[in-house]
C-alpha cells in the first residue's frame, strides 16, 4: 500500500548543507517527493512533534536543538516508505549508524547533549498521519 511518511532534515543537516543529498537519496531509493518547506519551528510545535519524549533527560536539548535553525520538513510517498525511510536514515546513534544509511555516512557523535543526527523520520503509519498533520496541516 503507497504510505507517506514525515521526514525532517534537522538544523544540523540544513547548516552543514546536507539537505540536497539527503533528498537524493530518498529519491534515489525511488520514493516520491509529495510536499517540501523550510521552517523555523517553534516550542509549541515541537512539544507535539516529540511528546513521546517529554520528561527524558535528552528531551529540553533536543527541543534547544530543533530551534537552533531552520528544518526541512518533507512528506515522502511510496510503498512501505515508512520503515524503508527509517532504514535509510539508519539507527538513532550516528556514531554506530551502519555505514550505507544517512546518519552513518553523514553524522557523527560531537559530544552534545543530545545526539544530532541529521534526519527524523515516522515510525509507525499512526506517527506519520500525526506528525504530517503537526507540520503540514491537513
Ligand atoms: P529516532 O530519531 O531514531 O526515532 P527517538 O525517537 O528515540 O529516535 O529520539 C528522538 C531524538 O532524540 C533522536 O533522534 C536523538 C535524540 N535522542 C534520543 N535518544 C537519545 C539519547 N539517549 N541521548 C541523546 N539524545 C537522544
Ligand atoms: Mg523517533
């Protein structure tokens, strides 16, 4: 069944000038770009984007992280694209993400807080339709 998921390249990934081959790569693995904006994220929206997280000692840097500079938000489109972004963007450490997937060839760990790890992606159809509504409306 053709899914959309949510993906994010983070402030890390748009300040070092990654973002057009993060995007080549989605489109390399044959997934379909349905929507595309730059945004300055705010608190409010970052407190739904990640209120699984609220409450964890990572959780105030990562939100400090997400509005240290504008994100590329995207939705992705195709046949499984949920579990096949998340197998692009590889594991959440880029330290041990396996070499081949975008956090692992891209990111490393730069002795922060909180791990930059350049994209954020879905991890179920339910967080998809939440978090596409949260960035893009419905
Ligand atoms: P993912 O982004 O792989 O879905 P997650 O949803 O568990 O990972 O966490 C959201 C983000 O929070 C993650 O991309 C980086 C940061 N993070 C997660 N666990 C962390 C930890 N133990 N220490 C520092 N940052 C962490
Ligand atoms: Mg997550």
């Amino acid at each position: 069944m053709t899914e959309r998921t949510l993906i994010l390249v983070k402030p890390d990934g748009v300040k070092r000038g990654l973002t057009g081959q993060i995007i080549a790569r989605i489109e390399a693995k044959g997934y379909t770009i349905a929507e595309l904006k730059q945004v300055s994220a705010t608190r409010e929206l970052l407190a739904q984007h990640y209120a699984e997280h609220e409450g964890k000692p990572f959780y105030e840097p990562l939100v400090e992280f997400m509005l240290s500079g504008p994100v590329v938000a995207i939705v992705a489109e195709g046949h499984a694209v949920i579990t096949g972004f998340r197998s692009l963007a590889g594991t959440t450490d880029p330290t041990t993400a396996a070499p081949g997937t975008i956090r692992g060839d891209l990111g490393r760990d730069w002795g922060l807080k909180v791990q930059q790890n350049l994209v954020h992606g879905s991890d179920s159809p339910e967080s998809a339709a939440r978090e596409i509504g949260i960035w893009f409306g419905n």
